[in-house]
RNA sequence: UGGGCCGUCGACUAAUGGUAGGUCAAGUGCCUUUGGAGCACUUUGUCUAGGUUCGAAUCCUAGCGGCCCAGCCA
C-alpha cells in the first residue's frame, strides 16, 4: 500500500470522541471516569476498561476521575479501595479526581425527593418476591404495584420515614414510576433506592437507605460533568434509563457508551467466581500469580508496559469475542526480551563432571548481560570441573531432531567449553544420575578455532558456586479455553488445572543472583521469564515464573509424540 | 418467545460505497554462543439469499447464528 507509518489505532469510542471535538459538542472537554466497585480486586478486564478510560481522555487533554461505585454496603470494603488506588497506580494511570459515589448520597436523596414531587417516584410496599412476579417476563407486560399511584405527599412522608429508620430491611423501597408494559425490563419502574442498615465503609450508620446503580450511576456522572461514560456491552439495555433519569432532573447530560469486555482464553475474568477461588483456597490469594488480579499479574512478573502494549493492540469494539492467552503473553515476552537481564539457571540439575578438567581450577567465564541491549554489560560466571546442567538437556538415547547433549555428542557450555559426553553413571533403577564429558581447553568462551560447530548451546552452573532457589511454575488455572464450560451438575472449579502450580525445590541458580531482590525480573536461559517473589529472602530464594520462552524443540517433540 | 446489541482469516481488529490490510497463532526458510530474539516468505476471511449501484464487507430486505436483560447486585 503506502509506505507512511501505520495509523494512529483507532476505535469507534475515540471515534465518537473525536466528532464530539469537531462539533464542540462539550466545549472541548473530555471527562471520562473509571467507576470500579469496591467488592474485589481488580483483574486484566479492568485494565482494558482503565486504559480506555485514562487513556482517551489523556489524548486528548481531558481528565478522568476514580470514582469508587460505592452503593452496596454489605460487599464493600476498604481493603478493596486500597487495592484498587494501587493497581490504577502501578498500570501508570493518574486520576484527576478521587470520589465515591457514597459522596453524593445527599444530593441523590434530594433529587429523590424531587422526581417524588413531580409525580416520577414512589414508595412501594410489595416484597421483593411480590414485585418480581409484578415485573412480568420477556413476553409478556408487567402489571402495575397498588401502590402506583400513592400520593406525593404520601410518597414523600414514607420517603423520609425510610430514610429515617423507621422500616425494617426490605419492607419498601423507593421506585421510579415509568411504564410496566416497556419491552426493556430496566423501565419496568426499576428501583431507585432499598433499605439496608448496614454499616458503610465511608458513610457509617448515617445512611439506612441507599440508592440502587441505576439510579446513582448517571447521576454521579452527571455531578462530575463526565462527557463520555464509557462501559461494558451489558448496560446497553441500561442506557434508557441512564438518559431517563438524567432527562427528568434536567441536569447534565453524560453520555454513556458501551464496549466488549475483555475475555480471555484458559482465564475466568468474574469478580464473584475470582471471590470463590479466594475464599475456597484454591488458589493462594487475591494476588496469587495464577490469578488474572493485576496484583496477581504483577507478582507474577508482568509489566504494566506489557499490559498497556496487550490492551492497545486488542482493540476495541461491540462484538463478544475470547482473546487467546497466547496474545497476552506475546507482549510480556516482547517487553521483557528487550529490557530483563540474562542469567543462568539450572531447574532440575544432572551432575556433569569434566573428567580432564583440572580438579581445583575455577575460572571466571564472561557473560553478556542482555544480547538486545548492549549498554547491560557482562558478567563473571564461574566455572569448574563439575557442574550441572539441566536433565532436559541430555538424552541417553536421543531421538530423531534432539540437538542437545548424549553419549557421544559434542556441544557447547555456554560462554564455557565444548564438551562430549564419554560415559555416563546410572543409579539402581537404571536412571541417569551423572555424566561425564570431556571438554576441549580450545574452546574457552564457547569457540572453536578450528572453526567447527555443534548442533547445540546449553546452559550450565557450576556446582561449587551455585546458589540452592525454590522455583515455582505456573500453568493455566483452567484446563479448558472456556472455563465455564461444564457438564451438568459441575460448577467452573470442576475445570481447574490440578497442575498449574509446580514448585520446584532444588533449582541452581549462578552465584550473581545471591543479591537478587524481591521484585527482580530476569531471563533464565533458555527456560523463560522469571521474577524473584514476595516469598523471597537472602539465603532463601523463591522465583515465580512469568511466562516460558517459545520452545521450539517442545513442538517438534509434540508433532513427533502425535505421529507415534 | 419480547427487547437490545453483534456477525471480516484459527483468534482479535482495520477498511466509514472504490486495491480486504495489521497483530497474535500456525507453517516454511535464513540467521544464531539461548531450539530465545531477529529477518523473509506462506496458508486461511467479508454468515446466507436476494436487491440497490458503474462498483457493496460497507446501503436495503429477508433469513441464519451468537451475546445480553425478568437482583431490593454492579
């Protein structure tokens, strides 16, 4: 086509934005919110909601508030607003103003009082089990409350009588009066307010009656002069009602837009199902590192960079779609390639000893910190005669395609010698505990001046020098690409991976990563990405596994495993 | 079944009546002191049927398929 740079990624919601601009629909102002509710901890669908919010208002000059949903006080709690600030923080995000839907409770109960007034609210006393069967199904129309047509007054006295205290949990509650035969549900006189005595984390006992979403969502945009209230798809049959509210009040007219959630293969992105794992231990926490919580994305070594990088290359539409994983893990690999040092490190160790290399010699090998990034410098690794290398790394019998290290073969050590493998030593059950090499004195550094090749680059640490680390590797929390995919009778933990935590107990690391500190994100050679966990102490090291380098040796051994 | 929304490579997303393109995945080759990274190339797509038009992924009609809604949750 044209040789100029890509252009700018676009979406239909930047789109709107942008004609918005172009017509100085809001006198140029761009005010986005991002309203979480305080009931959990933030996962990877939030990001993409975050970027979106933060970001098209920083595009464009605007500003955006966090503003917590604050409006049910049984599920809400201040752990969560913490959490909360601190994820938006560490995705990179600054909001302008930090409010609570809690803050406008006042100001919601006054204009109660109004759409009282004018005729568009009343108090009803059915039980929720009453107006259920009042709200009519799919098909056919609901029918109106007995209460319907109350009085003002009366409406307006009971009001104040709720909020006052003066009725027990679910004995009434405040509706707005619109039409019980709408097709959209939402209309069927939805529910502004119910009376809940609980104490709220923000507001204590001041308030026994507390506004429904519908009812304080639009609102508490409209308050903050939000111009583009930017949500997910299912509050499309909402946005009726959002306007409805806003039209009656006569206040400021936010307008409210929806987008695809994000949906992710092998990952469950549900505040309540993400709640159940927590609270039933399947998992270690909110932020363990197989959760899709941005604290557990973030223990788990991802950058916020490569989160920002995942979500502005998905895009952004109106169709339902599923992410694959392997998307996501495409941009921490990409991000992390370029920016975490090399090291090496051996998972599962077999004994390699050098038979011709002198018994007390240590030499120190140099090390390239970082191939994509030559100001990272180089290192001393040491070497010596026994050493270990990965189980992986040698075959007995190697079949068809193996590169790597058996009876015979020659390869090299990284930034060590060429050696090759003369005999090897089993154990009674006829495993292979211990190999012997020979290795060439003119390889040092790993060339040949011969000019000859091996097949095969392998890491190694050398056994004197290593450090011990527990190293844990995580797989898929769910076996299946739609975890809640289930036969009857089974809930989504009926498909989680038995095996996506593996804790590996005697891994060798080189010498240099004794001083690594809690949160230090390096490359293991050829085994992936590795971050140094909150577990973590001197001595005691514990390494989470971010994401595995590609394997091109573990296809070729799958492809060969399916012919077979 | 009423209402709302949505259908473009295997996945995600562009093309806004005028050359169906990008990213991921998959595959092939090159290169390589990481079977990493990088580079090059390749495969596969407009839900269906009609219509409007010089020209349709785009507009119209009808089908088909998917998602969401019957909380005093958000």
């Amino acid at each position: 086509m044209d040789a100029s740079p890509s252009p700018a990624p676009s979406n239909f919601v930047r789109d709107i934005i942008l004609d918005d601009l172009k017509s100085n629909k809001y006198e140029g102002r761009v005010q986005t919110r991002f309203p979480p509710e305080p009931n959990g901890y933030l996962h990877i669908g939030h990001a993409k909601a975050i970027c979106l919010d933060f970001g098209l208002a920083d595009e464009f000059g605007g500003h955006t508030n966090l503003r917590f949903d604050d409006t049910n006080p049984e599920k809400e709690e201040t752990e969560y607003v913490e959490s909360i600030k601190a994820d938006v923080k560490w995705l990179g995000f600054h909001w302008d103003g930090l409010f609570y839907a809690s803050d406008y409770f006042d100001q919601l109960y006054e204009w109660a009082m109004k759409l009282i007034k004018d005729g568009k609210a009343y108090v009803d006393d059915l039980s929720a089990e009453e107006i259920r069967k009042h709200r009519g199904t799919l098909t056919e129309p609901g029918k109106d409350s007995p209460y319907r047509n109350r009085a003002a007054a009366e409406n307006l006295n009971l009001f104040e009588r709720m909020r006052a205290g003066e009725f027990a949990d679910g004995s009434r509650v405040l509706r707005a009066k619109i039409d019980m035969a709408s097709p959209n549900l939402n209309m069927r006189d939805p529910v502004m307010y119910r009376i809940v005595h609980a104490e709220h984390h923000r507001t204590g006992a001041k308030w026994c009656i507390y506004p429904m979403y519908d009812y304080a969502h639009g609102e508490s945009d409209s308050i903050e002069r939000v111009t583009h209230s930017i949500c997910t798809l299912e509050f499309e049959d909402h946005r009726p009602l959002y306007n409805w509210f806003i039209q009656q009040l006569g206040i400021f007219p936010s307008r409210q837009i929806e987008f695809d959630r994000l949906n992710l293969t092998y990952t469950l992105l549900s505040k309540r199902k993400l709640l159940q794992l927590v609270q039933e231990g399947r998992v270690r926490g909110w932020d363990d590192p197989r959760m899709p919580t941005l604290s557990g994305i973030r223990r788990r070594g991802y950058t916020p960079e490569a989160i920002r990088n995942f979500v502005a290359s998905i895009g952004v539409s109106k169709t339902t779609g599923v992410i694959e994983l392997a998307m996501l893990e495409h941009f921490v690999r990409e991000d992390l390639n370029k920016r975490v040092p090399r090291v090496m490190a051996v998972l599962r160790p077999l004994k390699v000893v050098i038979d011709n290399y002198p018994e007390n010699q240590v030499e120190e090998m140099d090390a390239v910190n970082n191939p994509e990034d030559a100001g990272a410098g180089t290192r001393k690794v040491p070497f010596s005669r026994v050493l270990y290398i990965e189980q992986d790394d040698f075959r007995e019998v190697p079949p068809p395609k193996y590169f790597r290290l058996s009876p015979g073969r020659e390869v090299r050590l990284r930034y060590g010698y060429f050696i090759t493998c003369t005999t090897v030593v089993k154990n009674a059950s006829g495993e292979v505990v211990e190999v012997h090499c020979t290795y060439d004195p003119a390889t040092r550094g790993g060339n040949a001046p011969d000019g000859r090749k091996v097949k095969s680059t392998i890491h190694w640490v050398s056994a004197a020098h290593a450090i011990d680390a527990e190293v844990r590797i995580y797989e898929n929390l769910f076996t299946k690409e739609d975890p809640n995919q289930v036969e009857d009778g089974q809930d989504f933990t009926a498909n989680l991976n038995p095996n996506s935590l593996e804790i590996v107990t005697g891994a060798k690391l080189e010498p240099s990563l004794a001083s690594a500190a809690v949160g230090g994100r390096y490359q293991f050679e050829r085994l992936g990405y590795f971050c140094v966990d909150l577990d973590s102490k001197p001595g005691a090291l514990v390494f989470n596994r971010t994401v595995a380098l590609k394997d091109a040796w573990a296809r070729v051994e799958k492809k060969q495993g399916a012919k077979s």
